[in-house]
C-alpha cells in the first residue's frame, strides 16, 4: 500500500475514500482513532491517511481528490425554459414557473 495523502480530519479523510472506492480504486483509510492520542504520540502522526492499494492508482486517485477544486469553472449561464419562455438563472435546473427540466433549452 502507498500512502497518497493525510486529511485534514476524519470527516475529510472518509468522503475521500467514498469517492476513491465509488472510482473502484482499492484504498483505506488509517489512523482513523489516533486522534485522541495528539500530545503523547507527534501531531504529524495522529492525522487520518489515505492509502491506495496500487501504485498505479497514485495519479488517478490525486485527480479524483483534488476534483473540481482545481479545475476552473466554466462560467455558469442563464437559460430560458421551452415552455414558458421564463428566463431562469444558472443554478437552476427546473423552471420555477412551469417545471420544465433545463436540459435542451436555450442558453444566454
């Protein structure tokens, strides 16, 4: 096993694994109890840790990590809904007027 990085904390460490494991890549996640231990065992060495299994999930498994974090945004648009003609902003999916679905419709 390598290990690919220390999490901030255990909240963080475990939806890392969800993602790696929904990914199908072979992980787990250490020192999930070492926490209570921080002042008798080094600060550095209590952290939760994520471990891949395969070296050749290394790069992949950072990729999925970092995410869209690290990846620009594309600018969001607004659209206008099909049926109705309500312009809508982009965080929405459905038109709050008639509830169409934003899928297919015009874009500005």
């Amino acid at each position: 096993m390598i290990r690919l990085r220390r999490a901030p904390n255990l909240l963080i460490g475990q939806h890392w694994i969800n993602l790696l494991e929904q990914a199908r890549i072979p992980c787990e996640l250490h020192n999930r109890y070492m926490q209570g231990a921080m002042g008798d065992i080094p600060v550095d060495q209590c952290g939760p840790e994520v471990w891949v299994e395969n070296e050749a999930d290394l790069a992949a498994a950072a990729r999925i990590i970092d995410g869209p974090a690290s990846a620009p945004e594309a600018p969001r648009m607004r659209w206008r809904c099909g049926w109705c003609d309500e312009w809508l902003e982009p965080q929405f999916t459905t038109c709050w007027n008639c509830g169409a679905s934003s899928t297919g419709f015009q874009h500005g």
